[in-house]
C-alpha cells in the first residue's frame, strides 16, 4: 500500500460515502444451514417470459398488495443503478473552521438474480415458522464512477467495480427481509457489508396477514416494519392502494439507532450523534409472473447530527428494473450447478480458510487517512486535545479529537511507543490524559498494550495515569499475553508495598483481568482459563480479606460458570465484606442456580450490606424472574434504605402484579421517602433500567 497517494483525499471521502452505501456497521452472522438434503437444481429456460420454474407459490386467489414470488430456479436480470452524494462539515465535531467536503459516487450496471432453493428449516436469527429462500446475485458488468468536489467528469473505480462482480448468496423470509448474506473468499467485514446493502436498499418487506396486520387506510392498507441499512436501524412505513395492489409504496420514517463502528465503541454515543430522515420516498412493482421484484426505484435524504447540526447528509437515488434476460454463460452465478445448501457451505468453508487481508474499503479507507495524517505527529494531535481542554471544548469534540488519535496510532502502529514519554513531558490534565489513554484502548494493537503497559510500570507517571493506564488495559478486546502478565504483576507487587496507591492499582489489576478473560472467552483465544485459574489461586492462597474480595469480583467480571461454584462458598462466609462481594459478583451471569444463590442472599442474610448486595445484582440481572424474587421479598424487608432500592427497580419493571404489590405496600410503608418513591413508580414515567456491564462493584 502506498500511503504517499495523492489522492487521499477523494478516497478518504469516498469511503464515508461507503458508510452510506454499504451496511460498514454489522458482523456477518456465520451459520450452519440445516435440514433436508437438496435434489439437484434442473436446467431451465432462463427468459424474462419465463422467468420461474413450475414449483408455483401457493396465495389465496387474490391478495393485496401481491405477495412476493419465490419460485426455484428463477433467473432474472435487472438493469441497476444509484447515484449517492455525501456531504461533510468536520467543524461540528472539531468546532474549527473547515470547508465542507462533498462527494459523489454512481454505481450502474445490470444485476444478476437467482432462486437456489429454500427451506422450512430457518436459521436462529428468526422465527423457526418462518421459511427461507436463498437467491445469488452477482452485479456484471458494472461500472462504478467517482466525482471529487470539483470533478465533472469523475473516476472510475476498478478495485470497487472488482468487489461489487461478487457472486454472492442471500437468505431471505419470503416477506422479502434479507437475514443473512453469504461471500466467497472475502476477510473483509465492509467489503461484505458494502455488497450486501446494495441489496438492502432496494428490499421491500410484504407481511403476510399473520405475521403482521395491515392498517386499512382510505382505499388500501398500510403497514410498518424495522430495516437495518448501512447507517442504522430504521423504522419503514408501506401502503398500498387498491386500485393497484401490484405498487407497494414505502417510506423510512425514523432512524430508531444508528450503529457503531467495529472495534471504535459506540461511536453515536461519545461523539452525540442521531440520525434524521430528511426525505424518503421508494417504490416498487411486484407481479406474479416475475419471483421478487419487477422494479423498483426513489430517493432519500439522511443526515446524521451531532449536537442538533448536521455532521453528514447524504441523497441516494436508486432505480432497479426488470431487463431483456441476455445472460453472460461465463459468469459464476449462472455457471453455478450445486443446490444452496451446497453453495452456502462452501462460502463458509473458504471464509474460514481465508486469510485477513486489507479489503477494497479497508485499503481507501488507510489510504485517505494517509493523506489526512501526512504533516501531523502523535504529539501534535495530543497537543490538539490539551488545548481543546484548556479553550473550553465539549465532549462531543474532545471525542471527536481522541478517535483521531485512534485512527493515526492505526495508520502507525510504531508511533504509540512514544506516547508514554509524550504523556510525562506534556503534563497533561487528567481529563486530556484520559483521552490519551482511551485512543491506546480503542485502536488495541500489541504496540498500544505495550503503550500502556509502560504507562502503569512506569514510578516516574503521575498516579493517576498510571490507574488511568491499567483502567484502559481492562477494555482491550485482544489482550497480548505480555499485558496479561503485567498485570498479574502489578496485582501483586501492590500487596507488597501497603500504600493506598499501590493498593487501588493492584486491586483495578485484578478486576480487569477479569474483564480480560471475558473478552478472550468471546474470541478466538483460549487463554481465558489460564487467568480465572490464577485468580483462584490468589483467592484460595491470600490471608488478606481485602485482595480476596476484590478477586470475588474479578471472578464475577469473568462471566465464566465456572466461577459460581468458586463463588458460592463465600455466599456463607463469616465475613459480611466477602458475602456481598460474591453475592455482587453474581450479576454478570444469567442462570437459574446463581439466581436461586442471590434470592436466598436477599432472603436469608442478616447483614443489610449483603442484601443490597443481592438486591443490586438482582437488578442489573433484570428479567421476569428477578422482578418477581424481589417483588414477594418487598414486604418484608426491614430496612427502609433496602426497600427504596427494591421499589425502584420495581418501578422500572411494572405489571400488573408489581403495581398492586407496590399499591399495598404504600398502605404500611413508614418510611417517608420510600412512600414518595412508591408514588413515583406508579404515577411518573420511568427511564428504561440501563444495560448490564462487568464492574467490581
């Protein structure tokens, strides 16, 4: 790759383009397909007179609007086309004075389509009644344009036009919903995601009447549905008008979240970003000789705003039409002779043998950044944060400043060795050094573990950014043996030296390593054991009351089963300290034998500290079964403090057996708060319980 590219610029921008195009925010879901082997596909005259074979769908003699056809072994050839313009203004979020960058990228060709097959066995993803289809696609030829801010005639895009001739497979209900894609030989998760939302937008979801009821509106019906696209989750109006049930017009009407960059965090919500649909208008024609769509075309305008101004807003335009079946015998979607099952299998199969190689997105996007960074340096964009600080800046552009950081130590892996030194010499503020810090944690890679290891080993570091370091070593997704082992070090040398900062940072080693093995046990690592072992040992070999609570909540940080029964025997411990610590540990899991273990802690326990303990964890659990643990034990709980605890979680779980309770409860209640909180559960709204997340509380 050559980072010295000139044209960093249009590509970097591009790539923003891609994030409106492509679905850039989703992990492709890798399933087995099961059930009944498939016969063979049989030969067919591909023509757009005869576009299915005789398996003929079976609908009631007339519906409205038409349902969609799926007939096996239809081919199908469309001609394609959108045309999407992204404009930026990077001064909301940096709040410096920048010129608005624009561009504009045009995708046309024809699309191939295929039925493989289907089957009534449907993956996990979606209710089992449901039924699936599987149909290739495969855009050739194509040809995909890019225009600069002051481009008229545009560029041609090879490597894009490369990716998007794909051949590719979707899993579709027969509501038209596309739950799953399947690619060969693509590491890429955008370059994946890039492909599939070129059929994402043009999908248009026809519910049967039991799976959802339409609206009878004047001379038709209306329906909604939720859709996942390339900036987010969105909320999508249909109608359909009976004068014409084969139009099925449809409107995305709200953007219900939008969807964070993987390995970057929820970007929405450090950087206080919400989408808009400006305007939304699609429509498609579906008729019972043609299997999915006949065509289908519109427009829309999304903005995504950070702090009420407008960060992006993109226009795409899309036209999708039903073509003269003329088909290229040599490519692969019509060449292809295995059945879907077959196919699919083997998608999966090479995806797993392929290597992590950089894809078509990756690349533009490393190379724009190139482009971006060319005169800048780590301690120049730690200068920026410093003094954005000290000029007043709002979180929403110290984030916007820390993942620029991330994005330069990703480009320059080398260049986060320097930052130990930078941070001594720089004398940062906290708030300035905790950025710093976090830019380590969220770009990950083993130079930036070594960063931060350095951070916390170093006597010379301010306290507090050693704690900082060691906190941000919690939230590595791919933790290096070496940090590991560094920080079982810093466990136990603060032992050793009894002073209360030594001690904090020996006991937050402790708790993140639990957190790190969680992380391993969801990757491909398999060190997760090794780490819950070790902290047994500490726990079974400390005389000190102090390190073994904090290796009861190390334990319960590591979401691991095995852990309950280590946890357990402390439940019945003489020491109050460590029962509440167990029974507090017991909220990163989601059985019923742990459930049982806390309901009985905040049933049985004498000491009050334990039963807030279990009532806590109880609460960060959540579900049906804790409301109703905590619900029967309210009426008899003695300390006025605990019940304000279980009233309010009561208050964010309401039915109708916790409001009578509550109701009764407000008749005896003598603690004067508790009864204004009584008050407040029943008659004011309440906020929605906030996720559960490890912590050594």
């Amino acid at each position: 790759m050559n980072f010295s590219s000139k044209s960093g610029r249009t590509k970097s921008w591009l790539f923003y383009s891609g994030i409106i195009i492509s679905l850039l925010f989703l992990v492709a879901a890798i399933i087995y397909i099961g059930g009944a082997s498939e016969n063979p596909l049989k030969e067919n005259i591909p023509s757009s007179v005869r576009p299915h074979s005789d398996k003929k769908a079976e609908f009631p003699e007339k519906l409205c609007p038409d349902p969609l056809q799926w007939n096996i072994g239809t081919r199908q050839m469309y001609d394609y086309e959108t045309d999407t313009e992204i404009t930026l203004d990077s001064s909301v979020l940096t709040g410096r004075t920048e010129q608005k960058t624009k561009v504009r990228v045009t995708v046309k060709g024809i699309l191939n389509f295929r039925i493989f097959g289907g089957t009534d066995n449907a993956p996990d993803t979606i209710s089992a009644r449901k039924k699936i289809v599987y149909a290739g696609f495969q855009f050739s030829p194509i040809e995909v344009t890019v225009y600069g801010e002051t481009d008229s005639v545009g560029k041609r895009a090879s490597d894009i036009e490369k990716l998007y001739q794909t051949f590719f497979v979707a899993a579709f209900v027969k509501d038209g919903y596309p739950v799953l894609f399947y690619f060969p030989e693509l590491p890429d998760e955008k370059d994946k995601a890039s492909l599939s939302e070129m059929v994402k937008i043009i999908q248009i979801i026809i519910p049967s009447d039991d799976d959802l009821p339409k609206e009878r509106i004047e001379r038709g019906f209306r329906w909604n549905g939720e859709e996942t696209h390339s900036a987010g989750k969105f909320k999508a109006e249909y109608s359909v008008y009976r004068d014409d049930c084969s139009a099925v017009n449809k409107k995305n009407i709200l953007c219900l979240s939008l969807l964070p960059v993987k390995g970057h965090g929820d970007d929405s919500k450090s950087l206080r970003l919400t989408g808009h649909i400006v305007e939304s208008d699609f429509k498609a024609v579906i008729v019972p000789e043609v299997s999915w769509l006949k065509e289908c075309f519109g427009t829309e305008i999304f903005e995504i705003r950070a702090k009420g101004s407008v960060w992006s807003r993109s226009r795409v335009n899309v036209n999708l039409k039903l073509r003269h079946f003329d088909p290229d015998p040599n490519l692969a979607i019509w060449k292809e002779s295995r059945s879907a099952k077959e196919i699919v299998k083997s998608f999966i199969n090479s995806e797993k043998k392929n290597d992590k190689n950089t894809g078509v997105w990756e690349e533009r996007r490393l190379e724009g950044l190139a482009e971006k960074f060319k005169n800048l340096s780590v301690s120049q964009l730690m200068m920026n944060i410093k003094e954005s600080l000290i000029s007043g800046a709002d979180q929403s552009a110290l984030a916007a400043l820390t993942h620029t950081l991330r994005d330069f130590l990703e480009l320059y892996p080398e260049e986060a060795i320097s930052v130990p030194d930078l941070l001594k010499k720089m004398d940062l503020s906290g708030t300035a050094a905790g950025s710093v810090l976090l830019a380590l944690e969220l770009v990950g890679h083993p130079q930036a573990q070594t960063a931060l290891k350095n951070v916390f080993e170093d006597n010379e570091q301010k306290p507090d950014n050693r704690l900082r370091a060691i906190v941000a070593a919690g939230g590595i997704a791919n933790p290096e043996q070496e940090l590991i082992e560094s920080l079982f070090k810093m466990a136990e040398a603060g032992r050793k030296e009894k002073n209360d900062d030594d001690l904090e940072r020996a006991d937050t080693s402790l708790l993140n390593l639990g957190i790190l093995s969680h992380a391993l046990s969801a990757g491909e690592k398999a060190s997760e054991s090794h780490i819950n072992e070790r902290i047994i040992r500490v726990l079974k070999n400390s005389e000190d009351e102090r390190e073994r609570i904090i290796c009861l909540k190390a334990l319960g940080n590591t979401s691991d089963q095995g852990a309950i029964k280590i946890l357990e025997p402390y439940l019945e411990s003489e020491s109050a300290s460590e029962r509440a610590a167990s029974a507090g540990s017991l909220r990163n899991f989601s059985d019923e034998y742990s459930l049982q273990l806390l309901v009985n802690s905040m049933e049985k326990d004498s000491d009050p500290g334990v039963r807030k303990g279990a009532i806590s964890a109880l609460a960060d659990r959540g579900g049906i079964d804790a409301v109703e643990s905590v619900r029967r034990r309210l009426p008899d709980e003695t300390d006025a403090y605990l019940r304000r605890m279980m009233i309010q979680f009561l208050g964010k779980n309401k039915t109708p057996v916790v409001v009578e309770t509550l109701k009764k409860q407000l008749e005896v209640e003598t603690s004067g708060e508790a009864a204004k909180d009584i008050y407040r559960a029943l008659y004011e709204k309440q906020n929605e319980p906030a996720d559960r997340k490890p912590s050594g509380n």
